[in-house]
C-alpha cells in the first residue's frame, strides 16, 4: 500500500479537488469575459492570478510524496487567503464608487507582466472594478470570488494543519 492509497495520511485528493475547483472557475471567469461580455478589471485579473496560483501548487504538490504535498497545500492555502483579500478589497471599492481600484497604474502594469503579453485572453485586464454586472445567483462576481477563495483556504489549510501532526 502507498503512501497514496492511505486518504488519512496523503493530502492528494484535496489539492487534486482543490486545482479542479480553481479551474473550472477560472473557465467560468472565460465564459463570463467572452460569452456574457463582462470585461475584467486589474483586481479580477489579480484574483484570475491567485487561483491559477493555486491550481498550479496544487497540481504540482498533488505529485510529491506526503510531507511536500502537505506544505504545498499550505502554500496553496496562502495564495487562496492573498485571493480572498484581493476580493474583500474589490467588494469594499464596489460598496465605495468614489474610490478608484488603480485602474491606470495597476492596469498599466498588469497588462506587461509577460503572462498578459503570452496570455491576454486570461491576464489582460480591460475592464472597470466599479462595472456593475448582474448578480449571478444573488452574488456578484467579487463575492462569489471570495467566497471560493474562502473555501478554498479552509479546505487546504485544515487539510495542511491536521497532516503536520
């Protein structure tokens, strides 16, 4: 039996579901910005960096034997708690119009970080952080953000806490 077959003993299955959950709502966020037309602004294109952060340590640490995978999930877990204060700060200067995200400088520079210039479709930021789009399932988007990032941190970090021991 390895180390792998023993659910109480291998993070595995929660890094492996926690990527797949980051994923998908990264796909979500393409269907939204090409589908429904709903342009993503600097703080959404940083949130879109924190969950590919934490879909790629996932994967990675779904990989490694038990004691890296379990520090990769904390890792995850830190980039999904910086996703979640991202959202929080976009949810307070949605509740705060007068308030601007940085749309010049922070775009600005977003849009030449090189993975913008090799993946514009997913990293440029185009949009405004004070757009109001509809709410999805009574939610908007920066709410159903910090919601996952939130789910996101418990899952892995409770997973990360409870291997250590």
């Amino acid at each position: 039996m390895s180390e792998y077959d023993e659910p109480t003993k291998s993070p595995r299955k929660v890094l492996l579901t926690a990527a797949i959950v980051s994923i998908a709502l990264l796909g979500f966020a393409l269907y939204l910005q090409f589908g429904r037309n709903m342009l993503p602004c600097p703080l959404c294109i940083i949130q879109r960096y924190a969950f590919a952060a934490v879909a790629i340590v996932c994967l990675i640490g779904a990989a490694l034997p038990r004691r890296p995978a379990t520090a990769a999930g904390a890792v995850a877990a830190l980039a999904a708690v910086a996703g979640a204060g991202v959202a929080g700060w976009h949810l307070w200067i949605k509740a705060h119009p007068g308030v601007s995200c940085g749309i010049d400088p922070l775009e600005t520079s977003l849009n030449t970080i090189p993975t913008a210039k090799l993946l514009p479709f997913l990293f440029q930021a185009d949009g405004l952080c004070t757009t109001e789009y509809a709410p999805i399932l009574g939610l908007s988007i920066p709410q159903w953000s910090l919601l996952w990032f939130a789910v996101l941190a418990v899952a892995l970090g409770w997973s990360a806490l409870r291997r250590v021991g």
